[in-house]
C-alpha cells in the first residue's frame, strides 16, 4: 500500500451555518429565521466532505431527501409526513446509525453479508425520533451487527476518531459519534446492546445516555428479542441537547410506563445524592491509570459540588458475563441462521465476519443453557432495583477498563478468540445496564496526558433519567466539555498536528 500523511486531529468546525452551535441552539436559529433549514443541511454537507476522507463515519449519504426536506421546513411546508412546527430539533441535521430502517437508505448493519437494498419506508423508532425535526443527511457506520466495541470491518474498513485518528473511534455506534465530535452535525442516533451509545461517546469526548429500557420505542428488531437489550438513543456535545431530544421525543411518543423526563423546567437537583463509585470491574484486570484517574477526578469534582460520595458498588452476580456472552452467542447463532428470515432474501451468510461467525459457533454450542441464562438476565432488573433501592442514589464507574485502543486492537479481519478476549477485557462495566434495563450516562470526564477523552459513566435507578440528566447538567456547568476545536491547534484549522509521511493506508478512505 502507499504512504499517506495523515492528520492527527481533524474536524470541520468552521465560521458557516452551523458554527460551533450544539443542537438546541441551532434549531433556535432556525425558528427565529437568523440560520435556515437549508444552510444547515448544506454547511453539514459540506463538513461532510471535508473530513470523511479521513473519519470513514458515512455509511450512506442522502443528500437529496435531506435537501427536499430543509427546503420544505423553510417554504413552511413541513420536513415530511414526520414533521410537526413545533419540533424541538425541526431543520438540525443529524444522521441515523447503519442498523435501523430508514426510508431511502438501506440497511446493512454494517456487514458485507447484507443487501444494499434501499428501504420503502421508515421504522417505528426512525419515526419518532424523525418527529423530533432532525433532518438525516445520512446514515452512519458500524462493525458488523455491533457485536463489538470499535467500528472496523473486515478488508482494513475502519472508521477513525477524530481527536486522534490512529485510535477508535468506538463502537457500535462509532460512525455516529465520530460525526458529532468533528463537528459534521451536531447530534447523531445511536444505539446501545452492551455499551454502544457509551462506549464511543466515551472515545470520542461526547455525552451518551442509555436510556431506561422503553424509552423511546422499541425497534423491529430488538422487539423480538427475548431480552431487550438494545435501547436507542442520540450522541451528543452537551447535556442539553440529550435533553431537548427526549423531552421532544416523548412529546412524540410518550414512554406512558415510565416517568416523564422532565428536565428543562426543573434543572436543578433539590438535594444533594449519595453517590457510590467502583474503579474496577469483577470480570476484568484492573483499569488502567488514565481511567481511574478519570474517574478519581469525577468523585472530587462531585465532591466539590457538594454530593456525598459512599464507599458502595453493585454486587454482581459471578454468572453475569457468562450469561451475557451466551446471550451474545445466541443472538448471533439466529443472525446466521436466519439472515434471510430477519432481514432479506439476499442475506449472504458466506460474507460474514469472523467474530460474527464465532459467536454464532458459541451460541449453537450453547443452546442447551439458554434456559438458565435468559431467566437469569430477565431478572437481572429486578434484582437491581432492590439493590438501588437500598444503595445511593447512583453511582459512578468507568465506561471502558482501558483507553481507546490504537486501529487494529479490536480489527475486523482479527480471530475469534483473539477478538472475544480483548473486547470482554475492554467492555467490562457497560452489559450490566442492558440486562437490567437501567439508565447511564458517560460523560468526558478524563482524559490522558495527551488529550485523549476518558468517559466516567454515572449509572442511575430505573426510570430515572431526571437524576441523571440534572446532574450531568450541574457537572456540565461546573466544568465545561471540551469540543474538539478548541484544543491545541484543533482552533486554528480543523487539521492539526499532521503525523510524519508513512503512515498506511487503508482504503475506503480510512
């Protein structure tokens, strides 16, 4: 392969329509007329192009429906049958992650084995939080089904993290995070089965909540799950856009068994919590320095704001990641076993991955346990709740046991057994919410001696997305999240600190 020069940093921060405006404050541009529909859409295009050569976060663009419908919001005739005047997000462009159904776009699940057949029309979760305004400019890349914590694909196709792009950028929903934390638009749909909202934003220096389990509308997909692991939910740079995008949503689709999130009305905590907190997890080597330390500075600055911090962890049963993992093997064995059922005629199980095919071999061995593992994991909830109940009020963890690995740590191409070691080893604190159907947010909290975003992820009681949601705005506020471009020389010119020539090259612009 040839040698490239390769920046470091990049992003596409620049003096145009979007500025370094978050979500919320560009949808209020928008409404009062001073930015239209239109000119977001295009400066998002536009950043598009200038950094995706490097990120490798697009999966599929769709300019064309994106500018059909910002044209229609500025002509006053609505985004779509979707589209409601008093939106929250009405004209932000965003984008939707590779593995739910939206109209115009296909969906491959970021796997070679899967069709590119365009989508008729757009799912239940893709509608509601269409409901919200955003306008999708696309839709974003993932590793194949998101089995994993890094979003690299077979054949070197890996998408980069924008604060260092020798590292990834996280996973599954890496494309996505990748995007809002170079500043291509400023809020992104992600999901999350084992961390995949967490985890990138974790890498990539941004705020992602996993939300309590129903939410937002359950997937298709997840819908047929017999544990509903997977929960969406949107990357973001600041607090308040996580906020405005549930509050709205709710608005769309109100989740009428949970508490309503209720946050911008009442902002502020009414009491100080108690706060527990763990360094390391039961199922892997201790955390690295920079992430204890992240997390050390998370209890002082809690600390400062007056919170009571209690020496209180979860207990955790021993057969949890078992359990986990044979869940995990069991949702794969189906992929693979009924790729055409599930998603399309044309599934081509030849084209699988290697760690798809390897937890589809451990779930068929498996099979015989599924009875013991999926009682243990439905119960897992309740067994939280009773343990909240009579803990803190919540509590403070990593989000990952180590920092972002370098490309290739976690590759596409790796085996099997390599590949399920070193991700159980990095993964370690995140499952534990999607069994139980609890909520948690990473914040970027830490970070390395070189700049590198440490996620701290505070994990709450279920139904409570307001504790958690008031107190990261209280953190916020306190300690303002850095952006990309106001680091170092990221300020000046979007492409800093470029290496020396020989880096390898990847392709598909990776």
């Amino acid at each position: 392969m040839m040698s490239e020069t390769r920046p470091k940093q990049i992003h596409a921060f620049t003096d145009d329509a979007l500025g370094d405006m978050d979500a919320t404050a560009l949808a209020d541009a928008i409404d009062s007329g001073r930015v239209s529909a239109t000119e977001a859409v295009e400066a998002a295009l536009a950043r598009a192009e200038k950094v995706d050569g490097v990120l490798n976060a697009i999966e599929f663009i769709d300019a064309k429906r994106a500018r059909q419908r910002a044209g229609r919001i500025d002509a006053g005739l609505g985004g779509g049958r979707h589209d409601h005047p008093d939106a929250a997000l009405r004209g932000v462009p965003s984008a939707f992650k590779d593995n739910v159904v939206v109209a115009g776009v296909p969906m491959t699940q970021g796997s070679e084995a899967m069709p590119r057949v365009s989508n008729r029309r757009s799912g239940k979760v893709v509608t509601q939080i269409l409901g919200t305004g955003i306008v999708p400019i696309g839709t974003t890349t993932m590793p194949p089904f998101g089995w994993t914590a890094t979003t690299e694909r077979p054949g070197g196709n890996v998408t980069r993290n924008p604060w260092d792009t020798s590292r990834s950028s996280g996973g599954s929903s890496g494309g996505s995070a990748a995007l809002v934390a170079s500043g291509v638009v400023p809020i992104a749909h992600g999901n999350d089965g084992g961390g995949s909202i967490r985890i990138p934003a974790a890498t990539c220096g941004l705020v992602g909540l996993k939300p309590t389990r129903g939410r937002l509308i359950i997937g298709e997909s997840s819908a047929q799950m017999p544990v509903k692991i997977v929960t969406d939910s949107v990357l973001t740079r600041t607090v308040r856009d996580t906020v405005t995008f549930f509050e709205d949503a709710q608005r769309v689709h109100p989740a009428r068994r949970l508490p309503p999130i209720d946050v911008t009305s009442h902002p502020g905590l009414t009491r100080p919590l108690r706060i527990g907190f763990m360094h390391d997890s039961p199922f892997a080597p201790p955390s690295d320095a920079p992430t204890r330390a992240a997390v050390d500075t998370a209890l002082t600055m809690l600390g400062g704001l007056g919170h009571d911090i209690v020496d209180w962890q979860p207990t955790i049963p021993e057969s949890f990641q078992q359990d986990f993992l044979d869940y995990w093997g069991f949702l794969a064995f189906n992929t693979v076993a009924g790729g055409k059922r599930l998603f399309h005629k044309d599934f081509d199980a030849s084209k699988l991955d290697p760690l798809t095919l390897g937890l589809a071999q451990m779930g068929r061995r498996r099979l015989a346990h599924a009875p013991k593992f999926l009682a243990r994991l439905q119960a897992s909830g309740r067994v939280y709740r009773s343990q909240m109940a009579s803990g803190p009020d919540v509590f403070v963890s990593p989000v990952l046991a180590h920092v972002a690995p370098e490309i290739g740590y976690l590759a596409g191409d790796l085996d099997y057994e390599t590949h399920l070691e070193r991700v159980l080893a990095y993964c370690a604190f995140t499952p534990l919410h999607n069994a139980t159907g609890a909520p948690a947010i990473s914040l970027p909290l830490g970070r390395t001696d070189d700049g590198l975003p440490v996620g701290v992820m505070i994990s709450g009681q279920i139904g409570d997305e307001n504790t958690l949601l008031r107190l990261a705005l209280q953190i916020e506020a306190a300690h303002p999240f850095r952006r990309l471009d106001q680091v170092g020389e990221a300020a000046q010119g979007g492409v800093p600190n470029r290496e020396e020539p020989g880096v390898v090259a990847a392709p598909n612009g990776a």
